[in-house]
C-alpha cells in the first residue's frame, strides 16, 4: 500500500484515529493501520479528521500524525473548550457539530 501511494497526489485525506492528543496528534492501536494513514498523509495536501469527542485521550500506541499537520478536525460537541483551545493554539481548525438523534423506527 505505501508503495502504490507514494506515487499519487491526493487534494485531501479524511481520516479518523484510535486517539487523538493536543499535543502529540494522531495515533492508533495498530501498526499497520498507522503506516498506512502516513503514507496517505504524505502524499496529501490537507489532513482532515473525523472524529467522535471520545478519541481525546491519551495517545495509542503508533503515532501517525503530528498535531500541526492537521488541517480541520470535525468532532461532535462533547469536546470540551479546553481541548478545543489546545488545538487551535496549534494552528488547527476545530468544528463542533451536534449529533444527530436517530429516530425510532
């Protein structure tokens, strides 16, 4: 896989992550996983990563991304304004939806 990317250019990747923390960026319990998503951030211009307010934690095991390579994160509203002001003090862009409800069925 990494050596199929490295020979393409992509305008943005959309990723998610196993963790996400203001200050060592993104990671993910699994090696493979973590290759993978730095080779498609590294041939990408814009990093954007979804991701529920759950993934701020502590970091996993394989980094993959450091803060400051992110462009936007879209997470949900429990994300505290702390969390939120630790990002964006690092030059990323932070957007808080609400959830949608399900409807009963």
């Amino acid at each position: 896989v990494e050596n199929t990317l490295a020979n393409m250019h992509f305008d943005a990747v959309y990723l998610g992550a196993d963790a996400i923390d203001p200050a060592s960026g993104l990671s993910t319990f699994n090696e493979d996983e973590a290759h993978q998503n730095t080779a498609m951030i590294q041939v990408s211009r814009r990093v954007v990563v979804l991701a529920d307010s759950t993934k701020f934690r502590a970091p996993g095991l394989h980094r993959f991304c450091e803060i400051e390579r992110i462009h936007t994160i879209i997470t949900d509203t429990g994300l505290g304004d702390d969390v939120v002001a630790a990002i964006e003090a690092r030059g990323v862009a932070v957007h808080r939806v609400e959830p949608i409800e399900e409807t009963a069925k």
